[in-house]
C-alpha cells in the first residue's frame, strides 16, 4: 500500500477525506504475465494504477497484434474509450509480468465524484495525461524516422526495452523486428 500513497504526489490538492475514501475503494490485484485486464469486445469495468509490473495495450487486426501503448510501475491504464462510453473495448491489455496493481471500478469511481468533488479533477488531470500520451505518439510515428522513434523511446521510457518482446516494440514504433534489429545493432 506504501507504493499507491505516492499516487497523491500528482493531486496535492485532494483533502485527506478524498484521500482516505479513495484508499478504501481500491482493491489490490495481482496478476501473472500474459493476463488480460481488458479484452477486446468486453466492457472495461476498472481503472487500474500499477505498483508493480508491466503491461502492454494492443489491438489485433488482420491476425497480428498492434502495440499502441505501455504501461509501467506508477502509472494508470484502462482500455479509456470503453471505460469512458461503457461499449465494449476495440483493444486488450495484456502484463508483460508478474504485476501487481490496484483498481476501482468504474461505480465505484462515479460514486466517489459525488461523495468526493476533487476526485474529478484528479480524474480530468488523468484523462488530460492520457491524450497528451496519445497525441505524442501519433506524433511520434507520423513525422520521425524508425531511428528517431527508438532513440526516443530509450531515452523517455527505457523501462519499456527492458520489460518489452523486440516484437511488441517494434509494433509501438510501427517498424518491423528486422529494422528494429538493424537499428539496435548500430547503436
């Protein structure tokens, strides 16, 4: 639990009730690698805040998966589009690891913004987190080489080449294994 206290450090503003009452709703989960917190077709029920782990977004088309994002210790993740809409999910996310995590359900979360206002402000600077991520990587994979786009993973999110297949990466830089192999071995 010492780990999700840090989770306040991006909401300074929440009361100690908010804080407290938060705690409360969270449930700790853990997961082995290759579990689906969300699948493709079903309704994302959780938003969940990692405390240890990996995990990967994908979505699979044409019989080959297409990484569009990692998730990381200290980091939230939820298939948003079908948390947000409550229709089914277009992605999965699936651990990279052994995880743990915490989560609340999405009642749960709408219970707390009556109970608790500052909590959807918190939830809006989460959001806001999210499509910044998004419009950076389209970004990212519109108008940069495939060099570009691995050196600029190394240097924001090396954890990912770490806890990351050289397929899922390649995938997120929408490159293939063997450019991705060509640009690794001349750096």
């Amino acid at each position: 639990m010492e780990k999700i206290l840090g989770i306040f450090d991006k909401f300074p503003f929440l009361s100690d009730s908010a804080k407290t009452g938060f705690l409360s709703n969270l449930e700790e989960v853990e997961f082995n690698k290759g579990d689906l917190l969300a699948k493709e077709g079903e309704v994302s029920q959780y938003l969940y805040y990692f405390s240890e782990g990996a995990a990967r977004s994908y979505y699979s088309r044409n019989n080959r998966d297409i990484t569009v994002s990692f998730t990381l210790d200290g980091e939230f993740v939820t298939a948003m589009h079908s948390f947000i809409t409550r229709k089914p999910s277009y992605e999965n996310i699936e651990t990279l690891e052994k995880s743990k995590a915490y989560r609340i359900s999405h009642n749960t979360l709408e219970n707390m913004f009556v109970n608790y206002p500052e909590t959807e402000r918190a939830y809006r600077l989460i959001l806001e987190e999210y499509y910044i991520v998004l419009e950076e990587q389209q970004i990212f994979s519109k108008f940069k080489t495939a060099r570009e786009r691995y050196l600029e993973l190394m240097e924001y999110r090396p954890k990912v080449i770490q806890k990351a297949s050289v397929g899922h990466i390649a995938s997120y830089l929408d490159m293939s294994i063997e450019t991705l192999s060509r640009i690794r071995s001349k750096i």
